[in-house]
C-alpha cells in the first residue's frame, strides 16, 4: 500500500505550485510590473503557466530586486544544509534508474506487481487512503509558518477539492500508470542532473530553465490522471475590490476539478507598476538574510552625530492586510 499512498501528496503538492490561474493566454515580453493591478496579476500568471519563470520574475519585481535575487542565487545554494552521504546515494540512484536507455521498461517492470497487488487489496480502500492524505496535508498547512493566512485557506481548500478526486481515479491501471512512467523519464533526462552538486551548483537562469522542466512535466504527468491544470488556468477571473493610496486588493477565482476557488492578493505600486506586496516582502526579507555583512567601522560615532538608516526606494512594502 506504500506507493498509492504516496501519490496523494504527490498529487497535493500541486496546490502548492499553482496558486491561481490565467484566463486569457496573453503573450509577454517579462516587463518588470503591470500598468494595472489586474494586468499585473494576469501577466504574472500567464507566465507561471507555461514555466517561464525567469521572465516571471523580472516581471514580478522592481528591476532592482530582481538584479538582488539573481546574485542572491548562488548564497542561497550555500545556505543550504549539505546532503548526508546516504540521501545523496539515493539521489544519484534515482536520478540513474530515471535516466538509463531503457529505464520506461525497468521501471515499469518494477511497479506492475504493485498495480496488481493494489487492484487486488487495496482499490477499495483508497476512502482510507485518500482520508489520511488529506489529513495530513490540512495539517502541514496549518502548521506552515510561511504561507499567509489567505494562502493557507485557499490550499486547504483544493486539498478538500482533490481528496475526492483522488478516490475516483484508477490508480492501478497499467497502461496509465506506463504512461506516467514515460513522462517522467523524459521530465528527468532533460533536466539533466545528475548529482546534488549539480543541482546546487546552477546558477540563477540554470535554476529556472530546471524549474520549468519539471513543472512542465508536472503538468503532463497530471495530465495522465486527469487532472488538468491547464483548464484551471483557463478558467481564472481577476477582480479589484479596493484601488488607493498606491495599494489595491484583488481577488483571484478558478475552478479545480470544476470546484470554485478564490483567493486574493494586495498589490502595491512603485514606478508606475504594480507588484504583489507579499512576494516583494519575501524577496526583501531573504535578500537581508543572505546579504554579506558590512564591514564594521572602525569606532563607534557619537550617538548624536550617527545619521539615521536609510530607506530603500519603495520599502517597506505595504503590509498586506489580513483576510
């Protein structure tokens, strides 16, 4: 039974990745912001669809942030806890079973006598199955200390949405499951890793190009099962409730599995473009993280004559409020 519990948060892991959708499949060059609030929100999206993230964030930052985050990238790879020996053997053995000539057939061989055995043990106790994977993903959503308090109630919604779905899907049909198999050798041989070093090592626009073949792949292996999250994208409306003062508030609704979803963003506006306060705050707050230290003076200046901190354009952002 250890496999088709696995694909539940497999599958859960979606709501993660996509947190809205776009309507209208407009093509963009990656300018830096939107003229307006829902021009903003719909490019930004329109670009995480099709996993042109590093036009995404050149759109969804002020040029100056952006230019942070890129030589932010390789600290970041840095700050990450090294791999133990036994996590980085099982890394590099994945990564090789994924990657072999003939890895779609070995694979495949593998996981047959699971799709049997699943068929014939456990198919009618995916209620359970499904049940569990919901409660634990309600659970490390509420337990997560970094998604915001509208974040956290739109994912539990399509978890409560996809827990369902889960139920209906044949999950051990052989010539789907041999299906899924192919997307995922192809996903991996592009992506072309190989060790974990290879994975820290990238840089930025490295990162991204690996990124988008893996969302890509998401996505088709999704695809397999049903799930489109293309027809979700398609299916988005953006909406301003409140637009003043340099801030404005939309809400986001979309429909996963046919269900409604709505979630909603604050904006705020620098230059003449709008970018979401939530994202730039993170961004801002990282770059401080990661940023070298200054250099220490040599002594002190008197407590009178020391010049107050300097602000930098557009900080701080505005806080958005709390829905």
């Amino acid at each position: 039974m250890r496999r088709p519990l696995l694909l539940v948060p497999v599958l859960l892991a979606l709501l993660a990745l996509v947190a809205a959708c776009d309507k209208k499949k407009a093509e963009t060059a990656g300018t830096p912001g939107g003229g307006s609030p829902e021009d903003a929100t719909r490019e930004s999206l329109a670009l995480i669809r099709d996993g042109k993230f590093d036009l995404f964030w050149k759109h969804a930052l002020p040029p100056a942030d952006f230019d942070n985050l890129r030589k932010d990238w390789p600290r970041r790879n840095e700050a990450e806890a090294p791999m133990d020996p036994d996590d980085r053997a099982k890394f590099e053995a994945g990564v090789k079973r994924l990657t072999d000539p003939d890895a779609e057939k070995k694979l495949f061989a593998d996981l047959r006598p699971t799709l049997v055995r699943f068929d014939r043990d456990y198919k009618d106790q995916m209620p359970l199955i499904s049940g569990v994977g919901q409660s634990m993903a309600l659970t490390a959503i509420d337990q997560a200390k970094d998604l915001t308090v509208p974040q956290k109630r739109q994912l539990r919604e399509a978890v409560n949405v996809i827990a369902p779905w889960t139920q209906t899907v044949a999950w051990g049909d052989q010539a789907r499951a041999k299906e899924a198999i192919g997307v995922l050798v192809d996903t991996a041989r592009k992506a072309g890793l190989s060790t974990p070093d290879a994975l820290h090592q990238m840089t930025f626009e490295q990162s991204m190009a690996t990124w988008s073949t893996a969302w890509l792949g998401f996505k088709r292996l999704l695809d397999v099962y049903g799930l489109s999250v293309d027809k979700s994208f398609d299916s988005v409306s953006i909406d301003t409730l409140e637009n003043s003062g340099g801030s404005a508030h939309v809400t986001i609704t979309y429909t996963l599995l046919d269900k409604p979803i709505q979630t909603d963003a604050t904006l705020v506006l620098l230059d003449g473009r709008w970018y979401d306060s939530d994202l730039l705050q993170r961004v801002r707050d990282d770059h401080a993280r990661l940023a070298p230290p200054a250099p220490s003076a040599t002594a002190p200046a008197p407590a009178s004559t020391v010049a107050p901190p300097t602000r930098s354009p557009g900080a701080p952002v505005a806080v958005a409020r709390g829905r």
